[in-house]
C-alpha cells in the first residue's frame, strides 16, 4: 500500500460518526493488509462495544413469495422460476407463537418479512397486530416489508416498531443491473420515511452479486454518509437461489466478505454489524474471524426466509466455544 493512501485511513478517528466518507478512503481501508485492517476493526469494536456480545434476531417470512419486483438474487419474485412458493399473510396467532417459540430459544428481537413492493393499507393493518403482540411478549420488533407510502411509518411507530428493515443492498452505480423495477433511491426514500418518524433504521446490503469492490465501498459509504448512520447493518453474502439470474455467480473470496465487515465496523463504529445471509455456507471459524472484524448482530434461528441457517444447536455450540454471550 502507497505511504499516501496509509496516510489517508490512519487521518479518520476511528470514531468519527460525523464524518463523511468518500470511496477513496474505503478503498484504502480495503487495500490494507488484512491483519491490520482486522485490527484496525477491532480496536474501533472495543471502543464502543463489549467485544464478547453478540445480538441475535430470529426472522419469520410472514408473507412469502409471489412478489412483483425482479430483484436478481432474490427466490421470492414472481418473475423466476424457483423452489419457493407462493403463500398468503400468516395468520396472527401462528406469528406469535413463533415469536414466543424464537425468544425461548435466546432471540432478542423478532424479525417479521413480507414479499412486498410495499404493504397496502389492509395488509399493513394486520402486520400492525403482529407488531403490537410481538412487542407485548417483551420483544424488540423488525419488519421488512418493502417501500413505505407516506403516513405508513408512523402507524408501525404508534404499533411500537423498533426496527424497520429496508437494505441499499449495492451501490448506486451498481443498482440497475440487478434490480429494473424500483431505484436506489426509491430505496432512500423508505429510509428518509422510516427516520422521521422516528423508528430505528436497518440497512445494509449483499456482497457477492458480481459487483466491483469500488461498488462494495460505495454501498458502505452510502449507508455511513446518510443524515445518521443506520442502527443496525446487515452485511448478506449473496446465497445463489436456483432459478434466479445469480444463480451461478461466480462465488467471492471470503477474506473479501470478512474486509467488509471490518471497513463496516470502522465507518459505522457505534452501529450493530450483521453478520446475515449465508452463514450456512461459512465454517465457524470464517464466522469467528468475521466476529473479530466487528460484527456483533446475527440472524438465530433454522431458517432465514425460505433459505437455511444454522441451526440453533450449532450456533449454541459456537458461542459456548467462543466464550461469547448473547445479547
Ligand atoms: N421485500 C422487502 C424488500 O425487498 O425490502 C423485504 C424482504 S427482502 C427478501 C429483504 C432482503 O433480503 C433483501 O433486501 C436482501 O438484502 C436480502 N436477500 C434476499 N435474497 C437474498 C439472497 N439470495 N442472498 C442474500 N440476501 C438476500
Ligand atoms: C437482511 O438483510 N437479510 C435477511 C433480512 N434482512 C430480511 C434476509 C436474508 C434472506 C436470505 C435469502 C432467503 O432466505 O430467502
Ligand atoms: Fe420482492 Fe424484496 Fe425479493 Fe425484491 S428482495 S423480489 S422486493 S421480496
């Protein structure tokens, strides 16, 4: 690495939040050795969390498949041909003994997706009901459901939403070839909606999808450069679904996956890092290293949406190993 671009990382304090980050820089953070990178990563965790907490989340689809966008990673559109079918809204009761079920096993927060471009008026007043039961089990509550209309946010706030979930999922740049029926910023302007009114932010992004690693930073600074750094980034390894366009993506070297977490941790120090989709497909020592370059948040549980997770059992076993706590 050029004495230059040494300079450039080493200038950031480390926790900065109000700095704004250009792509440049990340790159720089990306092209350290991977040891000091990790232990750049590392320090910036210390500094802002206890280093042995992980937050767990579990995630039910409450409405799968069928959707009408034509995301290219994704088993859920109607537009490919995949293993996943179609269903309707789950019924209120099945969700809340799920969520009872995901917080007797250890979950903290209890995420709720649906297949939607964007719930309509009579759907989002049952996902409403979710909200309110999950809350009352003593839950923090997510959902994902796609792009808000106006005034939609609020009703999920007076439900008693914590966290809406709504990823950037690459950069600008990047954006088009992988998604024609919505924009980048249709996608910020959910998040604008989700801030004001006053609901924690979950945003992040999947790496693998044949995108650059200039597209990798960018997506990075786009999340840490908004008006406030979202609360909890998820970071999803692509997990290629039959049928889909990136079916066959060529797969990414892992250390690269591992470096964006660290440069995650380092932009976005006092935020959750996810590590999310594809954990099933990560040895634990991969998961380990990913845990020391930051991240502190995992999705628990069997399933993910319609893909597979590592079981409960697994997971327990590699926190115990780790001498890591579940927060
Ligand atoms: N329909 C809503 C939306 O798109 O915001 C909510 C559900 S959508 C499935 C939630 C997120 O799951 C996507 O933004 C994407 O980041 C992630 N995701 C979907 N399919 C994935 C895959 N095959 N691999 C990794 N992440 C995936
Ligand atoms: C997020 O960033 N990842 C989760 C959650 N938010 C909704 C979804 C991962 C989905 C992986 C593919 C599937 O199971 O369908
Ligand atoms: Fe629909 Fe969300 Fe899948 Fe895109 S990612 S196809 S919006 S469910």
């Amino acid at each position: 690495m050029q004495a230059s671009s040494l300079a450039a990382v080493s200038s950031v304090s480390p926790s900065a939040s109000t700095h704004l980050w250009s792509v440049a820089e990340v790159l720089a953070l990306y092209e350290l050795p991977l040891m000091d990178l990790i232990w750049r990563a590392q320090g910036v965790h210390r500094e802002n969390f206890d280093p042995n907490a992980i937050q767990r989340s579990t995630l039910l689809s409450v409405k799968t498949g069928g959707c009408s966008e034509d995301c290219s990673y994704c088993s859920q559109s109607a537009r490919y041909d995949t293993d996943t079918e179609r269903e309707r809204l789950m019924p209120l009761n099945e969700v809340v003994a799920a969520a009872q079920a995901a917080k007797n096993k250890g979950a903290s927060r209890f995420c709720m997706g649906a297949a939607w471009k964007g719930p309509k008026d009579n759907d989002l007043d049952r996902v409403l009901d979710m909200v309110r039961e999950v809350k009352a089990l003593g839950m923090q509550t997510c959902v994902t459901l796609g792009m808000l209309k106006d005034g939609q946010a609020e009703k999920l706030k007076e439900a008693g939403l914590d966290y809406y979930n709504h990823n950037l999922d690459t950069d600008k740049e990047f954006y088009g070839q992988v998604i024609k029926t919505h924009t980048h910023d249709d996608r910020l302007d959910t998040l604008e909606q989700v801030r004001d009114a006053g609901i924690n932010v979950c945003s992040g992004g999947i790496i693998g999808m044949g995108e650059s690693r200039k597209n990798r930073a960018g997506l990075l600074v786009q999340l840490a450069n908004l008006p406030k750094a979202p609360e909890s980034v998820p970071i999803n390894n692509l997990v290629p679904i039959p049928g889909t366009p990136l079916a066959e993506n060529d797969r990414l070297d892992p250390f690269e996956f591992v470096r964006t977490i660290a440069a995650a941790r380092i932009m976005m120090p006092t935020s959750w890092v996810r590590l999310s989709a594809g954990r099933q497909q990560m040895s634990d020592e991969l998961q380990t290293l990913c845990f020391l370059a930051g991240a502190n948040s995992m999705f628990y549980g069997d399933r993910l949406l319609t893909t597979d997770n590592p079981d409960v059992d697994r997971d327990d076993a590699l926190f115990a190993r780790l001498g890591v706590k579940a927060v």
